[in-house]
C-alpha cells in the first residue's frame, strides 16, 4: 500500500485514508541500537517497526504511537513519491535515529495521485534514463546523510495498483528487474552504500516471485506485504498470519538467504479477535515457524474505498487490540 490522503488498494480503486488518532501513554525509557550496516547480522529474535500517518514531517506522530503501544520501534518507515522531486529527508532521518532507530523509506516512483495508469513511470522510461538525474541526487543526499537506512524502492511489483507494477504499462518480471538493478547501480556509482535494499512483494498475486526477484547482489532484505480483511472487506475472510504468509514465506526461503522483513502488515476487528490475531502472529508464529522473519512493520492507518469498504488497521482500534500488541512487544523476542 502507498500512504497519502487518497490510497490506491489490491485492485487500483482510489481511497481516502484517514488518520490515526491521537493516543496517550508513557515509554519506558528503554535503549535500542540501530542497525549499523547492511552487513551486520539480523538480530536473534525481530525488529518492531511501524508507519503511523504524519511521518516523516510529524514526528510528534510517531512518539504518540511509541507512548502509546509502551516501545520504542526499530524500524520507522515512511513513504516518499517521485513526482515531487524531494530528496531524501535527512532532518527526519537523523531525529529517527536519535531515538536509535533505523529510516525505512518506501520510494515510490509515482504521482500518488494520479492512480497507476501513468506510463511515465513505467519500468521501461526509468530504464531509458528519464529520472537518472533524480535518482542520482537523491542518491548523493542518501549518501551524504551517511547512516543506515532501509530503501524499500518500487514495493509490491507484483501488484498493478502502481504504474511500475508488472502487468500495467508495459512493465515485465524482467522490465521489473532491469529496473529496479539500473536503479541500485546508480547508488552504487554514488557511493551510497549505506543503503539496505528491501525488496518487497504482496501476497496474493499471479508472478512467480522468482522472476521479479532481482538478485542477491541488489537485495539485502527480502519482504512481504499481505493484510487480514476479516469480514470488513472482500478479500477472502477472516486469515490468520500463517494464512496470509505462510506460501510465500516458503517460497522466499527457498530463494534466496536474505534475512526476511513483513514491511506491510495489519488486521482489521471484524469477523474474529484482532486481539488473537496479534498474539498469535507476534509469539506463536514468528518465533516457531516462520524464524527467518526478522522485522514485523504495522501499518497503523485507518483505510477507506468505496468499492471495497472501511478498514481500521491501526492498533488502537480497540484498547484490547492495543493491550495484546503491547504486550507481545515487551516479550525480550523483540529487542
């Protein structure tokens, strides 16, 4: 999913998100060490991360939501277009990691809103160079911050809600590829080497992942975006966490060695316990059966489309929800 007032879900309808409310609460005052290369080690348990709306110009959002679930994230993302020209927001960066956090960014090559039919995005005009001059400074600002960051670039490849998805606009698994490799080089040349790439299909669509998998050379990160519906929208029940990844999850493992992120994740109240839902996922699954995952990021937004219906992703949909949360992030799993 991209984040910005209006959203595009699964199937390209346009949306209107709502943002999270305000919360109340004390942290703990509790140390976390950020990420310090892209070579170090995936911790023995998991990181917690998340996207809470305001970021990254707001960071009082984010110590609202850190307040409130009772943890400090170690993984902060936001979401950042291309239309409009910005560099990377070094100011944000450095407040993330000064609280010992690491920067996700989701680099999306589009105008958010204008839907996904803009051909002027397409894997095949950012191959043909039309952004290099773009992609270069915003490399130079990336390198010139110099800290860790994770640069999650054209997400969910697979899914044709964005003009760089393959099936839309031209795009191939191998247009896919191509790009997203041209585009890694680029730093490469810069010298922004301190640059984690996090690659980051959805669950749920028809590409073999293999054939938009670019590589082990040009990933660090593997991902999987995939959310639970429930009876509040039409995308096929109430799912539990191994319902949503389990598939996939077996299918990265057996790509590649790359340590695994679930960069999008959320469930909605309706049609079973939320609550549940986030311990089972949190103690039960990611610690025995799915070990290779080593960063959980919530996606914590309401959600509306008027085909679809109205979702409330966010952890304080209802104070048991948020009690269940924040107390599987205190388990020692999770730093």
């Amino acid at each position: 999913m991209a984040a910005s007032s209006m959203r595009l879900d699964l199937g390209g309808r346009s949306t209107k998100a709502v943002s999270a409310s305000s919360a109340t609460g004390s942290l703990s005052k509790r140390v976390f060490l950020p990420v310090v290369s892209k070579a170090q080690s995936p911790p023995p348990g998991a990181y917690l991360g998340a996207w809470v709306p305001g970021l990254p110009n707001n960071m009082s959002a984010l110590t609202t939501f850190q307040n409130m679930v009772g943890k400090r994230m170690s993984i902060v993302m936001w979401y950042e277009g291309w239309s409009s020209q910005n560099l990377f927001n070094q100011a944000a960066a450095q407040a993330v990691a000064n609280q010992g956090s690491t920067p996700l960014v989701t680099w999306e090559p589009w105008d958010w809103t204008a839907g996904p039919n803009q051909p002027a995005y397409s894997t095949t005009k950012i191959l043909a160079g039309n952004f290099d001059s773009f992609i270069t400074s915003y490399a130079q600002s990336v390198k010139n911050y110099g800290k860790p960051i994770y640069l999650r670039f054209a997400h969910e490849g697979n899914n044709t809600a964005y003009p760089w998805g393959i099936g839309i606009n031209g795009n191939t698994a191998q247009s896919y590829v191509a790009a997203w490799r041209y585009v890694h080089d680029i730093f490469t040349r810069v010298g922004a080497t301190n640059a984690i790439w996090v690659w980051s299909p959805n669950v749920g669509f028809n590409v073999p992942l293999a054939d938009m998998y670019p590589g082990d050379g040009y990933v660090d990160w593997m991902g999987l975006d995939g959310y639970n519906g429930g009876s509040a929208l039409a995308w096929g029940g109430w799912l539990s966490f191994s319902d949503i990844f389990g598939v996939y999850y077996q299918t990265l493992t057996q790509l590649s060695q790359k340590p695994i992120m679930i960069a999008e994740t959320a469930s909605v109240e309706q049609g079973g316990s939320k609550a549940a839902w986030i311990t089972d996922a949190l103690l039960a699954q990611l610690p025995l059966n799915f070990p290779r995952i080593k960063a959980f990021v919530w996606f914590n937004q309401t959600w509306t489309d008027p085909y679809w219906g109205s979702a409330d992703w966010r952890i304080e949909s209802s104070a048991v929800s948020l009690s269940a949360y924040a107390q599987a992030a205190a388990n020692p799993y999770f730093g």
